[in-house]
C-alpha cells in the first residue's frame, strides 16, 4: 500500500473542493494538498452544468428567499444574505480571471436577467410588496417592476404570448442576473491548482476509510477503481465536499459534531429545448412560485443556459423520490445512512413531512404531456415536441436534531467541522455553488482560525475578496466600488 503526506485532502471534485484549494493555494503555496475524485472526471456531480440551475443565487429572482409574513408584508432579511455571499463569489472568481486563473468569463459565466413573474391578484400583490421591501436596500436598487403588457413583452416575450390578456400578471428583472456553468468553472479552477506543484489530483478514488489518529492527524484510506491499488493519505486536515456523498464520510469520521445528522434525498429533472428559433427568443432567468408543499429546490424556472458554449432553454426542475444520494450513488445510500444517533429525527422528519414525500412521489408519476403542461404556465404556446426530459443532479437536504429530541428538515447548506477544526464538510443543497466562496472563506476562518489572523494571509484574503472582513449589506459606498469591478471584468453589464 502506498502512503502519501498532504497538508490538506479534499474530498470531492466539485466547486466546493475547488474553491478551497484555490484559496488556501493563494494564501499559503507551501500546502500540499489532495484533491479526491470517485468519479473519472471532476465536476461530473452535482457541480456539472446540466445538474443544478445555474443561477447566480443572488435572491434577485427566487421568491422563496423572501417569504411572506403572517401580516402580510415580506421578509428580506435572507434575501440580503445570500446576495451578499454572491457578490464575494463574484470577487473571487474577477480576482481570478485578473490573475489568468481563470479564462475568458464567457466561458464560465453569461449576463442573463433574473426576472420573477407571477400571475393572479393575491401573487402580483406579494411581488409589488417584495419589490417595495428590496428595491430600497442599496443591494437590490436596480430592480424593476411591471404590470404593463408592453414592458412584459420586451422582457419575456415567449411568457407572454398567448396569455389571456385579463389575467393580471406582474413581474421584476434585475439586468446583471448571471447564468453560470458551474462545470466549466470547476474545471477550469482544478486545471489551475494542476499547474502547481504541491497538488495532486487523484481520479477514480473513492474513500473506503478515515479516521483521526492519535496524533491529530487523519488517515485517509482510498481504492483505485481501475487498478484496485490501495493508497494511504496521511494529513492534517480533511474536507468533506462531495455532495450527497459528504453525509456517509462525515459519518465515517466519526467526530461528536456529526452526531444527529441525517438526509433527505430528491432526485430532478429538466425538460430542454434546443431548438434554436424558440432559444433565441429568450434571454433570461425568469422565476415563479413553488407549488404548495413543494421544496425550495422545485421552485419552477424557465431558464437561459449556456453548458459547455451550447445555448439551450431549461424549464423545472421536477423533483422526484429517491433513496440515492448521488446521482451515480446506490439505491441503498438512505438506508445505510441511518444510524442510533439520527434516528429519531429522521423519523420525527418523515412524519411530519407526509405532504412533501406524497409531493414528490408524485412528480415522479407526471407523464411527459403533464410536464408540458406545467411548463405552459410560463409559456403557454410551448409545442411538446420540442421539449424532451433530462435528468438533474440529486440533492440531499439536511435533517438534524431539534429541541426536544425531535428532527427538523433544513433547506439550505451548513458546515460541520470537528471541534479541533482538523475536518469540515459541507451538507446541504441550494444556494449551494452560487455561495461556495463565502462558504469556504467560513471553513478557512473555522479550521486555519490562527493563520487566518496573520497579516499576510489577512492580505492575501483581501486581494481575492476586496470586501473580506466587511459587511455589504450595511456598507452601501463598498457594495456599490465592489460591484462596479465585478461587473465590468466579468462582463455583465
């Protein structure tokens, strides 16, 4: 067996993985640091291109982050969150394609407006209220809105084409929404970090086995699926970043914070149109409201994508009931995710989710004509035969323990790290790869917390994220230095 010294190993070719060892590249390149792929590709997950939106989560368009309260006004507060931690993603990637590490944005990222639409009295209501509350945060000052059928169809014609013209419908934009190939991204990331020479990438190895030795450090234990050599990895620190698959690893470490966790799969889908006089009609991101019972990662969209150069247009996703947690994982990754320690509040979680289960299970069912006709909500002259279904990545949403013993199913992503800081993983699904730089800027904050305090690394931060150590939502004179950077070197304007 071959024993390999890293600093770091990161588990997982996804942007979470890549982010990371871009950033601890930048602030320390002594590290030598391991990057773990089951799979023969990187970024072949979750992080590719047809398996998640592709929107730059910036709460512009997706009407969930802003729920509406029990007296009828809107909350914004997440909202303002999440459009925050985009824009430190976008730094990391403008100080990137500044530095050659990244090529070209229009490789990886497009301009493309994010529009929410609605129809019906009580809906057009809640939009004129979310648009009052946001547009006067500095954050959200370039959102528009409109009910006038002239301006709808300048914005999103195919939505409004054939509509019946009484129905009252209204809807925002925001111009310099983004699409993203989060797949081209990471490639390119990954290509960076192999360019340097303490990084190693290793494919096709998945983790049989990890665990903290005595001295602190951690022994990872991996098979080579095609040679079937085995390969020890000794190291300091450990990331867990594989997706669906960070939940069973981070069961495997066996650190006290992992204690109580458990998932809750959904699988997706997409119907695509490629059809190029009907994707040239569209240009934008244009969001709706989920149907009741329905998760966040349902809310239906109908989307301009840009994957790997080729324009296509995007409507859903469907979710669906699985017991995988990968979308090339077992069948069995559920079931041999339960444990003493989780299962009463994944039991707490399936009895009191009844509504969301009989949900999915349902969509599961639809047939290609009910797809369709979900889809002509959003364009109602939509032809079926040029619309066909492609499968989207799974997610696993997060059930951890609440007071009383019970379980409560979050929807968002959270970092659990070991008390020592010596292991993190990252759990959870949207806003997931939209937030991935601020989200590792937590880890490095949580795990390296005494270097993260030296001036260099302090400087280092700063250089990649401008605004690190600063609050853009409070900050209105840095937001608006900030974004007009990112906007002009990504070209989103």
């Amino acid at each position: 067996m071959a024993v390999k010294q890293a600093d770091v190993v990161l588990v997982g070719g996804g942007v979470m993985s890549a982010t990371l060892g871009v950033m601890l590249m930048q602030l320390d390149p002594s590290m030598k640091i391991v990057m773990l792929e089951r799979l023969d590709h990187v970024a072949h997950e979750s992080t590719d291109g047809w398996n998640n939106a592709g929107t730059g989560h910036a709460g512009y368009c997706e009407l969930n982050y802003t729920p509406q309260t029990e007296d009828g006004d809107v909350a914004i507060e997440r909202a303002l969150q999440i459009n925050a931690q985009y824009e430190v993603s976008l730094q990391f990637w403008s100080h990137l394609v500044e530095q050659g590490m990244l090529p070209e944005p229009a490789k990886f990222i497009n301009r493309t407006p994010h529009q929410s639409f609605v129809w019906g009295e009580k809906d057009v209501a809640f939009l004129k209220r979310r648009y009052e509350r946001l547009s006067a945060h500095h954050l959200f000052r370039d959102m528009e809105y409109t009910e006038s059928p002239r301006d709808l169809e300048a914005w999103m014609p195919l939505v409004v084409q054939g509509r019946d013209p009484m129905q009252r419908v209204a809807a925002t934009r925001i111009h310099h929404g983004s699409d993203v190939d989060f797949g081209s991204l990471t490639r390119n990331m990954v290509e960076y970090l192999q360019s340097q020479p303490n990084f190693e990438l290793m494919l096709g190895c998945p983790v049989h086995y990890i665990d903290q030795r005595d001295n602190g450090r951690w022994k990872v234990r991996v098979k080579n699926q095609h040679t079937g050599e085995l390969t020890k990895l000794e190291t300091d620190f450990v990331f867990l970043g594989a997706g669906g698959g960070a939940l069973p690893l981070l069961q495997k470490s066996g650190i006290d914070e992992a204690r109580g966790y458990g998932g809750f799969p959904v699988s997706g889908q997409w119907l695509v149109c490629r059809k190029p006089d009907v994707v040239e009609q569209h240009h934008a991101k244009v969001y709706g409201k989920a149907p009741i019972g329905a998760p966040p990662m349902s809310v239906p969209h109908l989307d301009t994508r840009i994957i790997n150069g080729e324009p296509a247009l995007l409507f859903g996703p469907f979710a669906g009931f699985t017991t995988r947690f990968l979308k090339q994982g077992s069948i069995f990754d559920l079931f041999g995710s339960v444990r003493t320690s989780n299962l009463k509040p994944m039991l707490s979680v399936s009895k009191s989710n009844m509504d969301l289960t009989r949900y999915l299970i349902g969509e599961v069912f639809q047939s290609h004509s009910d797809r369709v006709e979900a889809l002509r909500n959003f364009f109602p002259e939509a032809e079926e035969g040029n619309w066909e279904l492609r499968n989207a990545g799974q997610r696993v949403q997060i059930i951890k323990q609440a007071e009383g013993g019970g379980g409560k199913l979050e929807f968002g992503t959270e970092i659990v790290a070991s008390k020592d800081g010596t292991l993190a993983a990252l759990l959870g699904a949207s806003p997931g790869a939209s937030t991935a730089a601020n989200a590792m800027i937590s880890v490095i904050e949580r795990c390296f917390p005494e270097s993260i305090k030296t001036d260099e690394w302090q400087a280092r931060m700063k250089q990649m994220v401008p605004s690190y150590g600063q609050s853009l939502v409070n900050d209105e004179v840095l937001l608006t230095k900030v974004r007009e950077r990112t906007l002009a070197t990504l070209k989103l304007r």
